[in-house]
C-alpha cells in the first residue's frame, strides 16, 4: 500500500510542476492531459529577491514562485522584502496593516523585476490568472509589448493603478474562492501526512515556512513537491489553528 500511495505521490509531484496550483482562467482542454503552466519559468531564470530557507515559496500562500513566476510582485515589507506569486497575495499583505513600499512586478519581456509605476499591466486576457478566480494581470516593461501581448491573448492594457483597484475590487470574491480552495487542498494533505510523514511537533507561521522545513529535514520520505507539498503544507497551517 505504502508503494502505492508513493508512486501516486510521484505523479502528483510531476503534475504540480506542470500545472498551476493558483486559480484562474486555465483549464483542461478537451483530448488532452494537462496544459502548460503558461506562468512557470526554470529555476535558473526566475529572481529571487527574499532571503532565507523559504524564499523559494510566496509569503502568503506559500506557493512556488518560480512556477507562478510571470505574475510575480515583491516589496518591501516592514523593513524586509517579501515575494509574493501574485498581486493577489500583495494585497493580502498590504491589507494586513503592514508598511508596504517599493513595489515591483515581473516583466514578461525580459524576466526581470521593474518597479510597478513602470509596467504595463494586460488585465483579464485568456491567460490563466494567479490566485484570482477569472481576472489575469500580466505587466510589461513597455506599453507596446504589453499591446502586443493584448492583441494576442486579450485584455486591456492599463497602469498598475488601474490594475490594483480591479484586483481590490475582487478581492473578497477571490478570498472566498481561495479559503474554499485551501481547505480542499488541506483535507488531501492530511491524507498525505498520515500515511508518508514523520511526526512533526512544532507549528509553522506560514505554508512556506512548513513546506521549507518537510523540504530540508526530508519528513515526508523526500518524495514531496509540487501539489503534494503544497497540500501537506496548508494542512499543517489549518491543523493549528
């Protein structure tokens, strides 16, 4: 049963590198398995601005940046600069009363982070959204990059302001869709950590923080990543509550 269970862990691994864990407008196309995750980069090329073990994954989702790269924001937050998979999750942080600042946002041209009063945002083309239910926002270094971008996949080219008052205007309807989400992912991950993980005593301050440490300290058998980790990760956070 063991083997079983870790094959299938196995699989889901390979299939959360190759679709997104995010909501959005992506889906299963008909006569095929899983798209491309449009908003994964390699390793190698996606920037890392935040230190530490778990600056690999969102502060506040604890999602795999890379992965959701082309929607990537940073900040400064409090003193110290956070990543985050989606403007989505920098909102959540402003919203936590926190003193945000220097705001930046990846440019799909070139894969490297620009100041947002610089970008060009593309909001609701056919590309899949992060963290949101249906409105995609992807931002550009140049407004005729971002126009072309428009003409090929969709959506209206604005500035960040524009693009932050839609996302704050869904952001409710986005956080309800994302509890509901979570709590789903949540209830496969115990399932995970009971039958393949270690024991695991402390408590965690974020899904980041716990996926960070199941990664370094190997407790799940170091078959893990992907959706699977992802899972075990928000368990982890929701069993503490």
């Amino acid at each position: 049963m063991r083997k079983i269970v870790v094959a299938l862990i196995a699989v889901m691994g390979v299939v959360g590198m190759m679709q997104a864990d995010g909501m959005g407008n992506g889906g299963m196309k008909k006569g095929k398995m899983m798209p491309k995750n449009y908003r994964m980069v390699p390793f190698a090329k996606a920037q890392i601005l935040q230190k530490g073990e778990d600056k690999h994954y969102c502060v506040k989702c604890g999602m795999t940046l890379p992965m959701f790269y082309r929607t990537n924001h940073a900040a400064t937050v409090d003193g110290n600069v956070e990543q985050f998979c989606s403007m989505y999750c920098l909102i959540e942080e402003m919203s936590a009363g926190k003193k945000v600042t220097d705001v930046k946002v990846v440019d799909n041209t070139t894969l490297k982070f620009i100041p947002v009063e610089k970008a060009f945002y593309v909001v609701g083309s056919s590309k899949p959204a992060t963290m949101a239910k249906k409105i995609s926002k992807y931002a550009f270094g140049t407004k005729a990059a971002a126009e072309v971008f428009a003409k090929k996949f969709g959506g209206k080219v604005m500035r960040y302001v524009d693009a932050l008052t839609i996302a704050k205007k869904d952001f409710a309807d986005d956080t309800a869709a994302k509890k509901m989400r979570q709590a789903k992912a949540a209830k496969r991950g115990g399932q995970i950590y009971k039958k393949l993980c270690a024991p695991i005593e402390r408590t965690f301050a974020t899904a980041a923080e716990a996926k960070s440490y199941i990664r370094l300290h190997k407790l799940c058998g170091g078959n893990l990543k992907g959706k699977a980790l992802q899972a075990v990760g928000l368990y982890l956070i929701k069993n503490q509550e």
